[in-house]
C-alpha cells in the first residue's frame, strides 16, 4: 500500500485523538497499525507520548487507559489489546521506531517510588544503572527534577507504573488477577526479553539507516555487576557527578533485558518506609551525603531549599501494596528463578569461565542476588509486618516460598510417583541457601510473629501453616539453614582475607561478581556481607534454630493443638447436627436450641472445612517437629499440660477475664484463647423469651396471635397465677411448670458475666402459648386429630382426649424430673 502524504505532526495527533472517542475499538486499532507502518519516525515522536497515556493511563491515575488489569480473557477487546501489545506486535515495532532515531522523553521524578524520590531530592544518586545520566538539571530547584529517558525505557516505566497507580474502575470488571491481561503480558515480556532458551531475540523491525540503538552502556573496564559498582568507590555518586561510560558493543546483546528488569524492580519492589530505607544506607552513603550538603552549601548561586527538604526525615511513604501487586511480583520471581537456572552447567560451575561467557550468560549467574535480593527483602519483611491478619497473606507466603525454593524452576522433570518430601534438596543449592540466610531465618520469625496472632480453626490459615511447616522440612533444608547461621556466627579472627573488615551491601559488595574482591571468596564472607548488607553492621542476629525461637516454636504447636481440638470438635457436632437433620428438619424436630442451630447443608459444609483444618495442623505439627527436632516424648508431654489445662467443661469456660469498673476485660491469654476458638463467651437470648425473634419453625402469624392471647390472659389474670405458684403442694408445682416460663432465661443470666444486674429482678408468673405457633406442634395436633378420626372420634372429644393426653404427659415429665433431682 502506497505511503499517504505527509500530514504535520498536528494534524496527525489531531486526527487520532478525535477518531479515540467515536470510532469503534478494532477500528482505532486498525487504524494505529496502519500510521506505525506508515509514517515515519518524525511524525509519531509527538504521537508516542499520547499513545502511552491513552493506552497504560496517566501516572496520576486519572486517566485509565484500557484496564488492563480489569481487562479478562472473556471480554470481546482482549485478544485486539494483546496483539498490539505483544513483544512482536505493532506497538513494541513503534518503540523500536522511534529507538532508532534516538529521541527522548521527560517523566517527572515525582513519579517515582518515594525513597528513590527522597534520595535524588536529596542530591545523592540512586544505586541503580537506570537513573544514571538520566537526570534533567533546571533551574528552578532540585523539586522539579525529571528524568530523560529513550523509547524503550518510557513504554516499560508506564507499564510497570499501571500496576501501582491506585485507579477508579467501573464496577463489575473484577476477575481472576492471573487471567487479566496486565499479568498475562508481564508474563509475555518476562519471557521475550529474559528467555530461558537462546538469546533475547533482536528487533524484528530494522530501521533502514541501520539496527536498534541501545542507551549508553556501561564501560568496558567496569565488570558487569548490575547494581552499585560503577566505580572503585564505595560511596554513591553525587548528582552532580553523573558518570558518562563509552560504548561497550558487547552490552547491546542485552540492553533491554536489563531495563526490563531494573525497570520492574524499581518500580514494583522499592516502596517501604524511611526508618527501612535509612537502616539501608551504609556509613559511606551518609558520609557521601553530608560531604555534598558541604559542598552545596559553599555554593554562591545555590537557590533556596523549599521547607522540609534537606533531610532524609521528612519522607514518608503510606504505601500498602494490593494482592494483585504481590502476585506480579510472585510471577517475576518465578521467571528469574527460571532464568537464572538455565545457565550453562559448565558457567555454574567452574569460575574460570566467568570471562568468557556471554553478557547474557554473565547476566543470568548474578540476576536474583544482584537485581532482586534487597529490595525484595525489604518488600517482603513490609508485607509480614502490616499485611491483615486474614486469608489474603496467602499470595505474600507464597512469594516467599517461591524465593526460598529455586530448585523448584530448574526445568527438570521430576517423578510424580516421588513425594516432594521424600526428595532431598541438592547440596549445590547450600550456598544460595547461605547467601539468602535472612530470606529464610529472619522472615520465618517473622512469619511465627503472625501466626501466634491468627485464627487457625479457619481451613485457609490452617493451609499457609502446613505450606510454611512443608517446604521448610524438606530433607536437607533445615541443615543447610544451621550451615549458614554457624557461618555467620563464625568469629572475625578465622577470616584470612588480608583486607578492610568491610562488608558490603548487595547493591555496593564485590561478593557475587567484582574486581576487587578475589574469585574465591570464603563462604563466610558471603554470609556476614549478606546479613549486614540488610540489616546493619549493628543488627543483633537471632537464631532461627536458637532457645529464643525454639521457645516460640513450642508455644505455637501447643496453640497448634488447641486449635486442631477444636476444630475436631466443631466437625465432631457439625457431623451430629448433618446426620440429625431429615425430612421433617424445617419443622424444627432436628434441634430445639433457639441459639444454635444450623441447617443440613451448612452443617455439612462446616464439618468439611473443620476437618480440612484438622488435617492442615495435624500435619503442621509433624513437620514442625521434624524441622526443630522434637521427639516423641518432648510432643507427648506439650500435649499432657494442654491436657491438664482442660477439663470436660473447658470448651464451655468464659475466655481469661480479669474484673474492672466496666465489667470484665479480656487478657492476652483470653484474646488467644477466642481467636483459635478455644473458649468463647455464651452468646445467648437474655431478654424476654416471649419477645424473641421468629424462628423459621414457627409460623408468624400465629407467633403474633398466641403472644397477644397469652399477653392478655396475663395481665387479667396474673394475681390468681402468682397465688398458684406460691402453693408448696402438688398443686403449686404443677402450676409452676406451665405458668413460670423465665427459668431457663434466669439460668442464662445466672451464667452470664455481663447480666447479673438482671438477676434481682422479680420474674411474675405468666403464661406462654408461643409452643403452639410451632409447626412440629401444629403437624402432631394433626396428625392426632387424623387418627382419633379414623377411630370415629368427633371433633369435642378429640380435643378433650388430645388435652388430656398432653397433661397426663407433661405430668409425668414433672414427676420424673423431680425424682431425678431428689437423686
């Protein structure tokens, strides 16, 4: 098709922008296709921008864009959305368009995650290669920074950007988060530009003046290490100081593939708070910031700092990432898990080969420990600390284990006859294991810390408690842990390195891949540079398989085992309550507890739940003492002293209380106790029972017709009623049975801890017809009617015979009752 006359740059975004808001969807997608393919460069520069914008919304979140992350496999637009978008599609071939010709575009810094906003408003240079040479100087203030990047750079920051951009979305498009099409093309990217077979693949699109030009890399004398050492110093560089690197031809191999991910880190992993983001900046880093607050100082033409800028103090992030966040963040783990684990076996292998791999090869052997390690860290110890304490920490428990297990993406076969637990952790993943210690010790605590504070009768919380209990007892794992925290408890006389005692973060240390540390780096080295890389020089290390967490372990599997008893129990009287529901249930035969009843098919689905729960712990427990070593005999005597804290009436015990001015107030002990549904206060109708509510047995109409009827025939004849009842003869029992209906409410009172102001309260004596709005009274009156007459009774002596039947019985209920208490 012949190219169509050169329209200015205007015009063109002009015409687009009108044909955006009448023209159907297809047509507008159409229609892109046909302008990528047929206008030059020069013309869509202006274009670009726009296009982000209207596709990934803007970065204030008040325009959406195309939902992507709303946007479902079932809707008519998302097959048209993923071919534009696909990493081979038109939109991708525009990107490289325009990469070509090597123009730029400005993003306000404003936009990025608050502690790399707060350090460069600071004046000291991030860590990451993304934001080096980058930076725009105006005039105006440091506030007013923005960031210069090419095309390629600016599609991946508004893509990552659309995912934590908090967004208005009409209601009705949520769905499953891993059939949108926002994770279906993160998953499509990951695997384009990060492949786990082959190269990345070049540009489809070649411009004619030659190929795809990358930014400019890093310099050839520099190792590539990712993150941090771009020099021999320690310290960050100063703004001011951004350094320029010359071409190094053999990093254009992948130049995208290492956007990407910085891209995706920064964005997705670097949001926490200040008190984290300070604890992670080494003395060098603060050193480096007060020499360039000296140095800026001592400037003539400086222009004034706006109020409460000059301190790292004055920022805070409320940031509380959602579950679909965490759940991208999962997948990503999982591809570089898979990424890394298809290197070469002769690059893992032998150090020798490290110099002549290719960057690609290079760039999987350090791609979790350099670009993912810390700030997925800091990410995860923020989720464990303010997460809710519900069921939805499950998508952050397994973005852990996804981290923690990366053996489980090597891409081998496995036999699925084999157990997962009968299979050992091969010892070539010790040294991950060593130089990921915190990952696994310090979140494990802090794992512990939630689950003494959750419910664990609920299945769903019972579930992460044996996930958890299950990979951390995988044979050899446990051992590899205690390898590791011997290693970093190793004192500092063993070291034999004849060099400064400074360990290094993972964004600064030379202990993966750097020239100035020595290719056999002790395994102790690797261990302290990690632990103190995160934590601090400072950090008071505890042990994970020390008395302190052993101790805490203890306490958890007895909390373990109260809630697996309850939950037995619970299935145990959801089984009765099922297996006693019948035909007849919806009359009110199956129960007469008007506190606690449940009908046949919610009776099932409980005791199921409860008895997933049962099954959860009770496997929890066995890996749990399988992990810290417990025998048979240390199990047996925790179970005896929850034993001996139980007695038969324990289930029915109020929660530990102790009294106060207001009442009775819950202990720490009681809060536990109800969380895991050991103990519970009776919930139970005080009131009066003529005024309860109606019941699904008991037909409405009549409850209303027998409670006035009893109501008045109260109130005419209450005095002769209270004469009965004071009688101490037959007669005066008997009157006490039928005419004083509020002993079973006063026996509630007396039990009640919050109604023993109702219990000096004088109860008169009355009379209740509310039984005979009951449908299992009405159903048996005719059933008797229908009998009597098959025996040609008539309608009078049928009543009389039927009356007389009902008192001869309740008569002999009361004679037995009263023998039973005489005994």
């Amino acid at each position: 098709m012949a190219a169509p006359a050169i329209q200015q740059p205007s015009y063109l975004l002009a015409n687009l922008k009108a044909d955006w808001t009448t023209k159907p969807f297809l047509q507008r997608c159409q229609e892109l296709v046909k302008v990528i393919d047929d206008y030059p460069a020069k013309e869509l520069h202006l274009v670009f921008p726009w296009l982000i914008e209207s596709i990934f919304g803007s970065l204030d979140g008040v325009i959406v864009g195309w939902n992507l992350r709303f946007l479902q496999t079932r809707m008519n637009e998302y097959n048209i959305v993923m071919d534009f978008l696909d990493p081979n599609g038109p939109m991708m071939k525009l990107v490289y368009k325009l990469q070509a010709e090597d123009y730029k575009y400005e993003i306000p810094i404003s936009y990025l995650p608050g502690p790399v906003k707060a350090s460069i408003q600071e004046g000291v240079l991030p860590d990451c290669p993304l934001f080096h040479n980058k930076l725009q100087f105006p005039m105006s203030g440091l506030l007013s920074f923005s960031m210069s990047l090419n095309p390629f750079e600016y599609y991946i920051f508004n893509f990552a950007s659309s995912l934590i951009v908090p967004k208005t979305y009409p209601p009705g498009q949520h769905g499953s988060c891993s059939d949108s099409a926002y994770f279906v093309l993160v998953d499509a990217y990951l695997k384009h530009f990060l492949p786990t077979e082959g190269n990345v693949p070049p540009s489809p699109f070649s411009d004619p003046r030659g190929s795809v030009a990358p930014p400019a890399p890093r310099s050839p004398s520099v190792p590539y290490v990712g993150y941090g050492v771009h020099s021999t110093s320690l310290l960050k560089r100063h703004i001011s100081h951004q350094p320029s690197v010359n071409a190094d031809p053999a990093a254009q191999e992948i130049w995208r593939s290492e956007t990407l991910l910085q891209v995706f880190v920064e964005m997705w992993l670097h949001h926490y708070s200040l008190e984290m983001y300070q604890k992670l900046q080494s003395p060098q880093v603060k050193l480096a910031l007060l020499q360039y607050r000296l140095n800026m100082s001592s400037m003539l033409c400086q222009p004034p700092a706006p109020p409460g800028s000059g301190t790292l103090h004055t920022y805070q992030e409320p940031f509380s990432p959602t579950e679909e966040h965490v759940l991208v963040v999962r997948l990503l783990v999982k591809h570089l898990h898979a990424f890394s684990n298809s290197l070469k076996q002769e690059q893992t292998s032998s150090p020798s080969t490290h110099s002549h791999a290719s960057p690609l090869e290079e760039f999987k052997r350090v791609v979790v420990q350099r670009f993912v390690q810390q700030k997925l860290y800091v990410f995860l110890q923020h989720c464990f600390g303010h997460w809710p304490l519900d069921a939805s920490f499950r998508a952050v428990l397994e973005t852990w284990l996804s981290y923690i297990q990366p053996w489980r993406y090597t891409g081998e076969k496995s036999n699925p006859q084999t157990d997962v637990q009968n299979r050992n952790v091969p010892e070539k993943w010790a040294s991950f294991v060593q130089e990921n210690l915190l990952m696994y010790t310090k979140l494990f605590q802090g794992f512990l810390n939630r689950v003494m504070r959750t419910d664990l009768v609920n299945a769903k919380n019972a579930l992460m408690v044996f996930r958890v209990a299950k990979v951390f007892a995988q044979p050899n794992l446990s051992e590899m842990i205690q390898k590791g925290e011997q290693l970093f408890l190793e004192p500092e006389h063993v070291l034999h390195h004849r060099q400064p005692r400074v360990f290094l973060t993972p964004a600064h240390s030379g202990s993966f891949l750097s020239s100035r540390q020595p290719a056999g780096t002790d395994a102790v080295f690797k261990v302290k540079s990690h632990v103190y890389g995160l934590e601090g020089q400072d950090c008071q290390y505890k042990q994970m398989f020390g008395g302190e967490v052993r101790g805490v372990v203890l306490k958890l599997i007895q909390i373990i085992a109260q809630a697996r008893q309850t939950a037995k129990r619970i299935s145990d009287h959801s089984a009765e309550a099922a297996a006693n529901s019948s035909f007849f249930s919806w009359f009110g035969v199956s129960s007469s507890d008007h506190n606690h009843t449940f009908s046949g098919g919610e009776a099932d689905d409980m005791g199921e739940c409860f008895k997933k729960t049962h099954e959860f712990l009770d496997k929890a427990l066995d890996y749990l003492c399988q992990i810290f070593r417990l025998n048979s005999g240390q199990l047996s005597q925790l179970m005896a002293n929850l034993a001996s804290t139980e007695d038969d009436g324990g289930s029915k015990q109020l929660p530990d209380c102790i009294p106060s001015e207001d009442g009775l107030v819950l202990t720490d002990l009681g809060r536990m106790q109800i969380i895991n549904g050991l103990r519970r206060f009776e919930i139970e109708y005080q009131g009066d029972p003529e005024l309860q509510p109606i019941r699904s047995y008991e037909n409405a109409l009549l409850v209303r017709l027998m409670f006035k009827v009893s109501s008045f025939l109260n109130d005419r004849l209450g005095d002769q009623m209270e004469m009965l009842c004071s009688r101490q003869d037959f007669v005066g029992r008997v009157s006490r049975h039928y005419l004083t209906s509020s002993s079973t409410a006063s026996e509630h009172r007396r039990r009640s801890p919050v109604a023993r102001q109702a219990r000096g309260r004088p109860q008169r004596a009355r009379l209740s017809l509310r039984v005979l709005a009951s449908y299992r009274t009405l159903l048996l009156t005719l059933l008797l009617y229908l009998l009597l007459a098959l025996l040609s009774f008539g309608l009078f002596s049928s009543t009389a015979l039927i009356l007389t039947l009902c008192c001869l019985y309740e008569l002999l209920l009361l004679l037995f009752a009263e023998k039973l208490k005489t005994h």
